[in-house]
C-alpha cells in the first residue's frame, strides 16, 4: 500500500499527473454510471489544480465567475492557502471556502465596491 502525499507537497510535474491520473479515473467512473466515484474524482483534480495556480493573482474584495456554474459569482473575503474565503452573490450570503481552481481568472474580473 503506497502512501499518500500531500498536494501541497507534490511538484508541479507531479501534480499534473495526479490530475491527469484521476480525470481519468472519473472519466471510467462517469462510464460506469458511478455518480458518487465521478463527484470525488472530479473534486480531487480540482484540489490538484488549485496548487497549481497562483493565488496571489486572486485579490480580496473581487468577484470571480465561479468555473462550471454559469452566473454564478463569488466575491472573495481572504485568501487562506489555496483556499477563497468568501460568500456567492445572490446565495444565502453563507461564508464558505472554494479552491481557487473553481473561480475564472480573466481580464473582465468585476470589482465590487
């Protein structure tokens, strides 16, 4: 039994192919019909690529799209790691934390203020 390491801990080069080995995985589960697999498959790769990223590119006070929930919107609070503390716009204004792999980076980020 091999032991885990930590994201984190992983090089970039490593971290890609963690990625790629369970975007393949949820690629055979989604196959299967294995709904609960594929969801934790596809949340890992997006932890993985969270450490991939900068996250000082993500400032405090912007609001981002939120990746794969077409307009949705996330303004972030602070930063903690490779975790956006922060609430959804026109959500239950509920503080939660999202990798910063989910918000959009682009050019267009809409400040709020």
């Amino acid at each position: 039994m091999s032991i885990e390491k930590r994201y984190s801990t992983m090089s970039k080069h490593e971290l890609n192919q963690e990625i790629a080995a369970l975007k393949e995985k949820a690629r055979k589960a989604e196959q299967l019909g294995i709904v609960n697999e594929f969801a934790v498959l596809e949340r890992k790769a997006i932890m993985a690529q969270a450490y991939l990223l900068d996250s000082k590119q993500y400032k405090p006070g912007t609001v981002y799209a939120i990746l794969g929930d077409p307009g949705s919107y996330f303004k972030i609070d602070y930063l903690n790691g490779v975790f956006a503390w922060g609430y959804r716009l026109r959500g239950e204004k509920q503080l939660e934390a999202l990798p910063i792999s989910m918000l959009e980076l682009s050019g267009e980020d809409h400040q709020q203020g």
